[in-house]
C-alpha cells in the first residue's frame, strides 16, 4: 500500500495551523498519513479529492478541485470544542487524490483513475477501521469513495448511501464522459444488492422525469425537499435509524448545493432554497454518533465562486459537527 499511498499529493503544511497556548487548533493535533497496521475506531482518515472536471464535463463551472485545500485553511483553524469535544479522536490527513502526475511519464490521470486512487486508499482506511472523511471536487468523486466503503467491507456486507442534496445525481454518462450527475448510478450498477440509495432534499425543479422514474425502479428513498415541511433534522434521525437496520455501513454524502445559497454561494450549481446551516450541522452531529457511518463525504466546495469563505467555512463546521458526533460514540472517552 505504501506506493499507492505515495501517490497522493501531500496537504500543504502551511495549511496546518497552530494555535497559542491555551488555544489549541485542529492542525497542530492533525497527523500526516495512516499509522501502519490495525487503527484504533476513534480514527479519521482525511482523504481530498481534487478534481471537478466532471462538473465541467456536465457543463457546470469550475472550480472545485480547489476545495480540499481550502477546506483545510478554515478546517485546520477550528479548536478541539470548548469542551475538548474532539478529544478523544485521531484525524489523520491523507492528502489529496488529484489529476496531478501519474508518475507513468508525468501523464495526467484521468477521472476513472483519481476515482479508482480515492477508492483504494478508502478502502485501505476502511478495512483497517478507520471512518473517513472525503472531500471533494464534483460529486462524481462520490464513486471512488463509496466503492472504497463497499470494497473495505467483508464480502456480502450491504451499504446504503444517505445523500443530501437537491439534485438525484443518477445520469447516465454524457456522451461517454462522467459528469457530476453519475455517481449514483454508476454504483447502484457497480455493486447491484449490495449498495442502496436514499436521497434526502431533493428539489423537483431540478431533477427530469426520467431520473426519478430510474430511481423507482431501482428502489431508491426519495425524500423531496417541500415534503419535510418544519421538522427536517427529526426526518433525518428517522431515516438513518431505518438505514441502519438495513445496512451494515453507511455513506453519508453532503453536497453543498442541498444549502440556501446565502449560506452555500460557493457551488457550481447553487439554489435559492434548500436546508439551513443549522440543519446540515444537526445532519453531520447526528450520522456522526451512529457507528455504522463509516464515511462522510463534503462535495461541491467551489472557492472561486464563494463569497468571503463562507461556504468553505461551513463545509468546515459540518466536518467538525460529524466529528463531534464520532467522538460520543462508546469507543470514545473524552477526559476531563
């Protein structure tokens, strides 16, 4: 594994910030690389996944391969909590899966293969123990995380993705190319009984027909936005407990866009309506403490298109909320 993991582009260190005494900050307790061998359950394998030409591909804008690093500048600045809420646990950064050099003759890699290196190196973190945290790039990067959480699995164990999001994302491939809309599709034909799907906040103005009657025959949860009426985050604990007494493992995908803009301006394709910061954190807090999610995936990051930071701050809090929850589960103990 030690190549594969070479592979990687390391996090740029400066993005690792420390804090004063008295004031500690993530990234001075944050490790680079997985320790060798059997992790311990309180372990988070940070995993960025720098590519948005899937987005391009499907006609959106640019700009998300820029996500994982500046998730990491307001990621890295945040505390422990104010009660050492993350104390129990070890975050580990893996660095970045990317289109950058191949290292066959500097060849840049192609979508197929940064899913295929996102995947490998889940599934490496996964069946080692570990609970990942994936930070995209368009939602396509989606399929390589995903798989990884499938593969790192013993053989016949059932995972069920749990997708936050206004959009279905199960197109088929446009002209033979991946686009930000395929990866769901892509693994309910990967993996077939093994992987199922639920789909939470979809908003119908921006899904056609044909995806939602693809989602019915395959027996997909369709949750839509305007259905939740003013108890969503009761919705979301309702529909996890139905998950996890379906699956053995979860994937948890946030996509930013599934956010009221003036909270997420930064996404290729943002919407006026949508869930509440407040709403996404309670999301993250709640799959965080159900140890049967075992990936937490952050997608659609786009800072060129924010504004101020503000949706890289709030992809950042989410990551933290999902790990105050991880951190309340049994293996955990938080000292005094």
């Amino acid at each position: 594994m030690d190549g594969l993991m070479n592979r990687l582009e390391p996090a740029d260190a400066a993005l690792f910030f420390k804090g004063t005494s008295g004031d500690p900050r993530l990234g001075e307790v944050a490790r680079r690389g997985l320790p060798e061998g059997a992790l311990e359950a309180s372990t988070i394998a940070l995993l960025g996944i720098a590519d948005d030409r899937g987005i391009v591909n499907g006609g959106g804008r640019a700009g998300a391969r820029l996500g994982p690093q500046e998730f990491r500048r307001f990621f890295y600045k945040l505390t422990p909590g104010g009660t050492a809420d993350l104390k129990g646990l070890t975050i580990c950064d893996l660095g970045d899966a990317g289109p950058g050099p191949s290292g066959e003759g500097g060849a840049e890699r192609s979508i197929e293969e940064v899913h295929a290196l996102a995947e490998a190196n889940v599934r490496d973190a996964i069946s080692r123990g570990a609970t990942v945290v994936s930070i995209g790039g368009g939602h396509d990067v989606a399929f390589g995380s995903h798989s990884g959480l499938v593969t790192g699995l013993p053989e016949g164990a059932r995972v069920f993705g749990l997708n936050v999001d206004a959009h279905l994302d199960l197109r088929p491939l446009r002209d033979g190319k991946i686009t930000s809309g395929t990866p769901f599709r892509r693994l309910l034909e990967r993996f077939g009984p093994r992987y199922k799907l639920s789909e939470y906040g979809i908003q119908m103005q921006h899904n056609a027909e044909e995806h939602f009657d693809y989602a019915q025959e395959h027996g997909v949860r369709v949750h839509e936005l305007f259905t939740l009426g003013t108890s969503p985050i009761a919705r979301f604990a309702e529909e996890l407990e139905h998950l996890t007494r379906n699956a053995e493992a979860i994937a948890l995908s946030l996509c930013l866009d599934a956010v009221e803009a003036s909270s997420a301006p930064g996404v290729s394709a943002p919407c006026p309506d949508g869930f509440s910061a407040r709403e996404l954190y309670a999301f993250a807090r709640i799959a965080g403490a159900e140890p049967k999610v075992r990936l937490l995936d952050l997608v659609e990051l786009s800072p060129p298109l924010d504004v101020d930071g503000r949706t890289a701050r709030l992809a950042a809090s989410a990551a933290w909320h999902f790990l105050g929850g991880v951190a309340t589960r049994s293996f955990a103990r938080i000292e005094e």
